[in-house]
C-alpha cells in the first residue's frame, strides 16, 4: 500500500467535481463522502471501506459525479498512473477483471444518481 497517499479532508470540503478529469481512485478509511448529481443534489453517502473515483480506471476518465466531505474525512488515493504500475506485473486476467468490477460500480453509481 506504499503507492497510496493518505489525504485528509475538512467538513464541506470538495474532493472533486463533475467534469474533472478522473485520475485518482479513492478509499475511505474514515467519515463519510456524499455523491453529488450534476445539478449539486447528493445521491448517495459513503462510508468507511468504500471507494470512489472508479472512473479514473475506465476509458473516457471524466468525473460524472461530485465528491464532498461530510464532516472530517480520510482517505488513500492512488492515481491511475500508479495503479496501471502496480498491475504490469500481475497476471493479464486480472486487469480486464478489475476494470468490469469498477465499471459495474460505475454503473451502480450512475443509476443511483438518476442519470438516464
């Protein structure tokens, strides 16, 4: 876990928009995260042990959601760069598998937000 950085961030704060570039995946290691639509209403809150950011790991990497800080929050992130590094030495299987497990999370968050 030495590639992920420990990022912190205040109640309120922003973590990302919609329309950003997806570079970086995020895990949740305390507090809550809310998921914002386009139009700024949240659509889901995560907790401690969830991730984020999934889009950074699928092709076309743009935010289609906003990410926020409910109160404090830590998290690790890793960027995309380095998680591709970490999986070049691993068994090709498991990079088409991780990318359809985050794009059924993606999926996921997509029908949760109400997107069509």
């Amino acid at each position: 876990m030495s590639d992920f950085l420990k990022v912190s961030y205040g109640a309120g704060e922003l973590i990302f928009s919609a329309g950003d570039v997806a570079d970086q995946l995020f895990f949740i290691q305390q507090g809550q995260v809310e998921l914002l639509n386009a139009e700024g209403k949240a659509f889901t809150t995560l907790k401690a042990g969830e991730s984020f950011g999934e889009q950074a790991f699928l092709s076309g990497g743009i935010r289609g959601a906003s990410a926020q800080a409910l109160g404090e929050v830590t998290c690790l992130k890793i960027s995309s760069e380095q998680a591709n590094q970490m999986m070049s030495g691993t068994s090709p299987l498991l990079i088409p598998v991780f990318e359809a497990l985050l794009l059924q999370l993606n999926m996921n968050n997509t029908l949760r937000s109400g997107k069509p």
